[in-house]
C-alpha cells in the first residue's frame, strides 16, 4: 500500500540553501588602494544616483539630531552621532548593486536600482538590518549606562553644558574613557560581521549567519589590512558629519562603491 505522502511536493525551503562556505583571500594594502581606486571611478560614472545615497543618508542624519534636540535628549546626540556611521553598511546596499551592475557593463537606471533594493526584505538582507539596529541600540545605550553610572551629580541643560561637562570636567574624562573602550569594542564587532557579509548578500544566495561568519574569517584571515580599512572608514565618516553632515554626500558613495571591490579581492567567487 503506497504511503499518503508519497509522491506529495516537499515544502519550500524558506532560506536560502546551504551550501559550501566562501572561500576567502588573502588581501593587501595594495587592495585596498586598488578598491578605493575602481569606487571612485564608480562615483564618476553616475555621479547623481550615487550621490543621491549620500544626500539620503545625509538628510537623515540631520533630521534625527533635530528630533533628538526638539525632544530635549541632548545625552543621545553624542552617541547618535558617534554611532551613526555603524548603520552605514545597509545603507550602501544600492550603491553595491551599482558598483555589481557597472563592473558587469550591465545598463541601470532608478527603476533597476530601487526594485533590487526594495526586493533585499524578502532576502536575508533584512536579518543583517535587524543586527545592525541591535547593535547600534547596545551602543546607546551602554552609552546611557556609563553616562548614568559617571556623570550622576553632573548636571547640564543644553548641548553646550553637557560638551562643557564632558570634555572640562575629571568626571567627563572617566566617562569618555570608559565610552570610548566599550564603543570601539562594538564598533570592531559590528564592522567585522558586516564588512563582507552586506555585498555578499546582495550578490549571492546564502543565509545571514554564513554571510556573517565569511565577513569574521575574512579580518581574521587580514586583522592588519582590515582594520586599517576600518580606520579609513571611521575616519571619513566622522569628518565628513562635520559639515552638517554634507560630507556624507561624497564620501558615502564613495566608501559603499569602494567596499563592494575590496568585497570581490577578499572573497573567491562562487564556484559555478
């Protein structure tokens, strides 16, 4: 007697199949400068799409700190500030699918663009959002904890006392200090499970934790290189919120369409 269940259609698998992990490289200095090279070159070819990226992330940034302002939570603006760039990667999925389409010779306008972005949610994409959000929200608020915990009898009302408080005041040292160490902590983990795994998803059918693992084995495979591209990263960013935040405009671009090369030097291609 044949089985109910014989020759019925297995459920869809709702991830991503498993397959082999990503074969990393060994990557240089010379990688890197090869990258920032082609991302450049990248930002010149459509100057107006990638810039637009840039201008969004740039508008954000402003509209939250006038909304940190407006609701009187000036202790957040610091770490908001500080802590904005970590959410950097997703925001430069549409520029790696640029770079992708650009490298390929493949022609794109808006439409092309926007509907690989829009179609990301139903991709894995979304769990890295969620990581990245979640940490961001560990980074405000330790910050909120350490800040409680060493400036409790500190008092201050506006942006002015509280920048006065923390940077003139033994209290304020203690806290950044302490801030700093815990910041750079989160930084260095959310940079290195998302460096890689952001393009990596985009580009290929594979689940968040695998994404998640090939970025690690990648800066552990090159902490010095990596981490010198964390530096460059941290560093362009923080200059760039100077302006209002309009730096953002150039050097987001620029820094997304630089991090889908170094992506491509740092992983082997899946096999076919």
């Amino acid at each position: 007697m044949m089985s109910k269940t014989a020759g019925s259609k297995p459920p869809e698998n709702l991830t991503p199949p498993q397959g082999a992990m990503p074969k990393v490289n060994k990557v240089t200095a010379n990688d890197i400068a090869a990258s920032l090279k082609a991302g450049f070159s990248d930002f010149l070819a459509r100057p107006v799409m990638s810039g637009f990226f840039g201008l969004f992330y740039a508008v954000f940034g402003i509209l939250f700190v006038w909304c940190l302002v407006w609701l009187e939570k000036i202790w957040m603006i610091i770490p908001a500030v500080v802590g904005f760039p970590l959410v950097a990667p997703f925001a430069a999925a549409g520029l790696y699918e640029m770079s992708r389409r650009l490298q390929k010779g493949e022609s794109f306008g808006w439409p092309e663009i926007l509907t690989v972005m829009a179609n990301q949610r139903k991709r894995e994409m979304g769990w890295m959002a969620f990581v990245t959000l979640f940490i961001f929200w560990v980074w405000v608020y330790q910050f909120r904890t350490v800040l409680v915990i060493v400036l409790q009898d500190s008092s201050f009302s506006d942006f002015d006392g509280f920048l006065n408080t923390v940077f003139f005041t033994p209290q304020g040292w203690t806290f950044l200090a302490i801030g700093t160490c815990v910041g750079a902590l989160l930084s260095a983990v959310l940079f290195s499970v998302t460096v890689v795994a952001m393009p990596l998803l985009l580009d290929r059918e594979t689940n968040f934790v695998s994404a998640m693992i090939t970025s690690v084995r990648v800066v552990a495979e090159n902490p010095v290189v990596m981490l010198t591209w964390a530096a460059i990263i941290s560093v362009t960013m923080l200059l760039s919120l100077v302006p209002a935040f309009l730096g953002l405009i150039f050097t987001l671009p620029i820094l997304g369409h630089t991090t889908w090369h170094l992506y491509q030097r740092a992983v082997q291609p899946a096999e076919e």
